[in-house]
C-alpha cells in the first residue's frame, strides 16, 4: 500500500511508468530497465522528475569540473546536499557531506551498456538493485543526463535513489 505522503507525490509531479513503456528519453529509457530488471528487489520503485532534474545537474557539475566523485574536492558536500539543497526532504539518517543516494557512470550514449557497467559493479550493485534494507527502502528514482562532447566521458548519467522522509 502506498502512503499518503508518495500518494500526494505521485499526485503532483510523478508518474507511474508501465513495464512496456518506450521512450527516446534516455533518463526513462535507464529507469525503465532499473525498475524491470528480473534482479529489482525493491516490490515498487516510483519516478520522479524533481529528482531527475537534480541528477542531471549533477550529471553536468561533474562533467564540468572533471571531478569524479559524489562529493566536492573537500568532502564538505556531497550527493545528499544536492538532493536536500533541491528540495527533497530526506530520512534524517540521510546526514549532509555524505552520499547515500547516487550512483554514477559515464562514457556512452548506450543506456544498455551504461545500465550493465553500473549493475555489474560490486560497489553499485547494492544500490541499483535495492539489496539489503537501507536499499530495498529507496523506492523513488530520478535519472540525470548530461551530454558534451568537449568533456572527457561525453556522456554522464546521475542515478538518484532515495526513500522520502
């Protein structure tokens, strides 16, 4: 059952997307292969658009910079602090100067193959497919994506998942 709060979300500015869904877009494109993956193990994970739209200037921060990393050259701020500064109200336990809602990969247009890099990556496996509790409970998902052939991967793709206060 879903609760008031993701209710009056999904009410606002969220969509369901069916398991035959096809999109050109690429942020729905990688959403719906996350979200069908016989290896999901979240029971439902929702889109949202004000988390893509973070994740995609994610995306475009570090592929400005050149900085890999979920957190800035301190270690100061970090994917958490994108997210609460964008509005998104998070667990408590989500702390700022800390990352416990991004994934990141970079270097093709393919969304098949950027999907696989994350989902074969034992560092990002947990996240992407919701293993263990602090995971599974994420179950809203926004995708970012920057592309600029003048950067050094090209194609950068910001994966936000996160469970709502």
């Amino acid at each position: 059952m879903i609760s008031r709060r993701d209710f009056l979300m999904l009410l606002g500015t969220t969509i369901f997307l069916p398991a035959a869904f096809k999109t050109t877009d690429p942020r729905l494109e990688f959403f719906e292969l996350l979200k069908n993956d016989p290896d999901q193990e979240r029971p439902q994970l929702l889109w949202s658009w004000e988390l893509s739209a973070i994740a995609s200037a994610r995306a475009k921060e570090i592929a400005l910079s050149g900085l890999w990393s979920h957190c800035n050259v301190d270690g100061t701020y970090c994917a958490n602090d994108s997210v609460i500064d964008g509005g998104i109200q998070l667990p408590e336990n989500y702390t700022r100067g800390r990352n416990d809602v991004e994934s990141l990969v970079a270097g093709s247009p393919n969304v098949s193959v950027m999907f696989e890099a994350l989902k074969n990556s034992s560092g990002h496996n947990p996240h992407m497919m919701g293993v263990g509790e602090h995971f599974r409970l994420q179950n809203w998902c926004g995708v970012g994506l920057y592309q600029d052939a003048n950067t050094r991967y090209g194609w950068y793709y910001s994966i936000l998942l996160t469970r709502l206060a």
